[in-house]
C-alpha cells in the first residue's frame, strides 16, 4: 500500500475549439463530496448559457470513490475521457469540469472523446501537482539526557514533529511515514535503551487531515 498520493496543489483552467464548438475546462483540487457539488455549482452559474458541463472526479487517499458524468452527450464521450486524464497523472482528490458550448457542428463519438479529453488534459497539464506523505502520529517520551540518540533516530527517518511539549521530559508528537513505522519504533527503542517511551500509535494523518 502506498503511502503517498497524488493531488492538485492549485486550480487550472484551459480551453479548446473543435469545429466551431468551444470546450472550457477547469480543474480543481477537493476534499470531498460537498467540494464537487461545490465546484459544479459555481462552473453552472458561471457558464449559464453552456450546452453541457461535463465532469469526473476521483477522491479518497486510494482514489476509490470516483464518479463521471456525461451531463447529457453520448454515453462515454465525455466523462470517461475526463477521467482517463486524472487517471493517466495518478491524481486523486481533483475535479475536472468541460462547459461545452456547442458550434453547430456534430462531431461524432470519436471526435467528443477526443475533444473532452483533450480539454481536461491541458487543464490538468497547467495545474501544479503535489505529492503529499501519509503519516502515521507517534508520541513519544524521554528524558533531557536522551535528546541524542533520540534526535538521531528522527533525522533517521522520514519524519516531521507535529507536537512538543518540554518540561522535566520531552514528549513529541512525530508523524513517521506510514511505511517506516515498524522499523521507527524498534530503532527509537534500541536506541534510547529502553529507556524511552511510545505513548500512542496512530491514527494516519495527511496534510489535507489537518487543515
């Protein structure tokens, strides 16, 4: 399981004429449902006179909930291609929306395709991607004496501190790669002899979680 992901960092738009029809497209970074309903409503009162806005998604870390919708073109024409695009990237958590003003001119199954697609591609290819790290929050305790070895086992790891508090001990909250957790805790542990402690363990956090 990987523990990265690919998203948007900012939004992106571009546009297409094919025969006369012009196709707009906009692609946006999300965080859930309520973002794409959010995101269609605006490109519907923005574009009113547009013949179809036709969309894809993909959310979730794993990109397992994702959603295409034609909006009234023949079916596959338009929100399949938009997905393909994401998909060829390996994005998740984005939106792209084509408003379609339509030119007089039928283009055919292939000729939508080809058009969709391409306008979600040149949105997408002038929009920054992100990669963000899954993290798993570990807290850990030690004494003043085991700043060392205990500062030596985070720059060890890919590890980012979340939380400090420094009193009589150091209690840090570290976020630690999903992927390296096992090896982080047992290394933290031999290093510090025993002598430090693993308060909590838990649960996965992503940039996105924390906002």
């Amino acid at each position: 399981m990987s523990d990265t992901y690919r998203t948007l960092q900012a939004a992106a738009r571009a546009e297409r004429t094919v025969d006369g029809s012009r196709f707009l497209a906009e692609a946006r970074p999300i965080d859930d449902r309520a973002a794409v309903d959010a995101c269609l409503d605006a490109v519907r009162e923005r574009a009113p006179k547009a013949t179809h806005y036709c969309s894809a998604f993909r959310l979730g870390r794993h990109g397992d909930d994702f959603h295409y919708d034609d909006d009234g073109e023949p079916s596959g024409t338009a929100g399949r291609p938009i997905l393909q695009q994401i998909d060829a990237r390996g994005l998740t958590n984005t939106i792209v929306v084509v408003t379609r003003y339509f030119g007089g001119t039928e283009l055919g199954t292939g000729g939508l395709a080809r058009a969709y697609g391409n306008a979600a591609a040149a949105a997408l290819d002038r929009a920054p991607i992100v990669e963000h790290v899954v993290r798993t929050p570990i807290r850990l305790r030690f004494a003043y004496d085991d700043t060392a070895p205990a500062q030596t086992v985070l720059r060890k790891f890919d590890t980012e501190v979340q939380a400090s508090e420094y009193t009589d001990v150091t209690t840090l909250t570290v976020g630690v790669r999903r992927s390296e957790v096992e090896a982080f805790m047992e290394a933290f542990t031999n290093a510090l002899s025993d002598r430090g402690e693993i308060l909590r363990v838990g649960p996965e956090t992503a940039p996105d979680d924390r906002q």
